[in-house]
C-alpha cells in the first residue's frame, strides 16, 4: 500500500469539516488554513474570451495603425485605476482615471477614449484582468475585434507572434 500525503489527509480533514464533520477540532493548530502559492485561481474566467492565438499576424507586425492593447494601471489601496489604451503602431497612447475598477467604469471608458478613432480600431488586446467582462459590449459597439493573452502572460500583448 502506498503512502498518503500530509496534503491529502488535510484536505480530507477540512472536506469533512465542510459537510458539518468535526475531524478538524483534532488537528494540533486551529489557525486559518494559507493559501498555497502555485494553487489554480479561483477568480474565475472571463466568458467568451477569444485568445491571443487567433489574432491575425498583422497585428504583430505592426504594419498598420488600428492594433490597441488596454492595461489597467491600479491606484494606491486598489481603489481607483488608470485605463491606458496604446496603439501598436504608432504608439499613441490614451489615458482615462476611474473611480473603481469595475467592468462598468472601464468599459465606458475605453468607449469614451476609443469612439472618436473608431475608424481606427481593428483589434484590441488585453490580460485577463475582471475589469474587461465586458469586452464583446465594447466590441461591438468599435466594430473590433478583442484578444486576450494567456492568463499570467500579459507580456503576450506586446509581441505575441502568429506561428
């Protein structure tokens, strides 16, 4: 028989403990479980994500003028935020302060910020940050298309490259 690991009798331990179990008041400490560094998100994804992979090449090249990235620059005690808009060409860059970064506040930012160019914006590359749910609303209403770059490769925006 082979051996059971610390982590799977804890995790047995506070799942029992989750159904009403009182294993847990054996344990040795009381404290509150840390979270494990490396551990998989719990924050969830953004729905209908379209991927960096499927941005077309032209947009790495830097060939054309329309090609956006959007970041989120956060405030001091994560309360207000900059929205910063880049073209990829150019360099052009657009800044707008939210109050709060919610998707609300910074998609009627990027609309207010991107709509007088919007004859000039083919595509719009972002993280994965929560505050862009509302990215096919701001689609939709530029008439681009948006990327996002794999989660924790937010570098992917600036030089992604189509293989």
């Amino acid at each position: 028989m082979g051996r059971v690991s610390d982590e799977s009798i804890y995790k047995y331990v506070y799942a029992d403990r989750r159904v009403g179990g009182l294993l847990y008041q054996n344990l040795r400490s009381q404290k509150k479980r840390k979270k494990r560094y490396g551990a998989y998100s719990k924050r969830g994804q953004i729905p209908n994500r379209r991927s960096i992979d499927s941005r077309p090449a032209i947009v790495a090249r830097r060939e054309r003028v329309g090609d956006w990235e959007v970041d989120t620059i956060i405030g001091k005690n994560h309360e207000q935020a900059i929205v910063s808009l880049c073209e990829r060409k150019t360099r052009y860059c657009l800044l707008e302060k939210v109050r709060r970064k919610t998707a609300q506040a910074v998609e009627a930012a990027i609309d207010r910020k991107l709509q007088p160019h919007q004859p000039l914006v083919y595509t719009i590359t972002s993280d994965n940050g929560r505050e862009l749910a509302n990215h096919r609303n701001i689609a939709a209403r530029l008439e681009a298309d948006f990327y996002f770059a794999h989660p924790y490769h937010s570098w992917e925006r600036r030089n992604k490259r189509k293989h």
